[in-house]
C-alpha cells in the first residue's frame, strides 16, 4: 500500500520535468542533426577530396533540422486541435455563433 501512495505523489514532481525534457529535445535534436550533418559533410569531403561536398552534409544536416521543427510544429498544432474540441474550451464557438452589436455586450447586473 506504500508503493502505491509513493507512486501517486512522483506522479506530479515527474510530469513537468518531462513536459520540460520533451521541449528541450528539440533543440537538442536540431544540434545533433546539424552535427551529423557536418560530420557527413567532412566524410564526404575525406573520401571524395571534393571540397564543396563538405556543404553539401551541412545543408543536408540543415534540412534534417528544419524537418524536426516542422514535425514538432505539427504534433503541437494536433494537440490543440484536439484540446479546442473538448467541450469545456468550447467559448471560441459560442463566441462566433453570437453576433454582438458595438454597444451591447450582453445581459447587464447592476
């Protein structure tokens, strides 16, 4: 029973240190891609003794990076696609079904 009352109160300390990992790997993820993307470059370079073959791993390594940013662009937008239907953030519809005048905003309670 111990074991379980421990796990129930990691639950909350542990979430926003992974929230936070999940946010930091994209950075971490675009200097990685470039890296690689250098280190193809300069292997490329070595075998071939072609000097311009080096740019050819940075924009590879480049694009790799922007690659990541999109696809993390992509699952946040998901992710509020998905939160916007939820019925209780549901103001947004309600808000565009109404058609309010300039001067009256509602119901008034003096």
């Amino acid at each position: 029973m111990s074991n379980e009352t421990s796990t129930e109160e990691r639950k909350p300390r542990i979430k926003p240190i992974i929230e936070a990992a999940d946010s930091l790997s994209l950075g971490i993820s675009m200097v990685v891609a470039v890296a690689m993307g250098v280190g193809l470059g300069f292997l490329i370079r070595s075998v071939s003794g072609i000097e311009w073959t080096f740019w050819i791993g940075v924009f590879i390594g480049i694009s790799a990076a922007i690659l990541n940013v999109f696809k993390a662009y992509k699952k946040e937008v998901n992710s509020y696609e998905e939160l916007a239907k939820e019925p209780r953030y549901a103001i947004k519809k309600e808000l565009d079904d109404r058609e309010y005048d300039d001067k009256d905003y509602g119901e008034k309670n003096y």
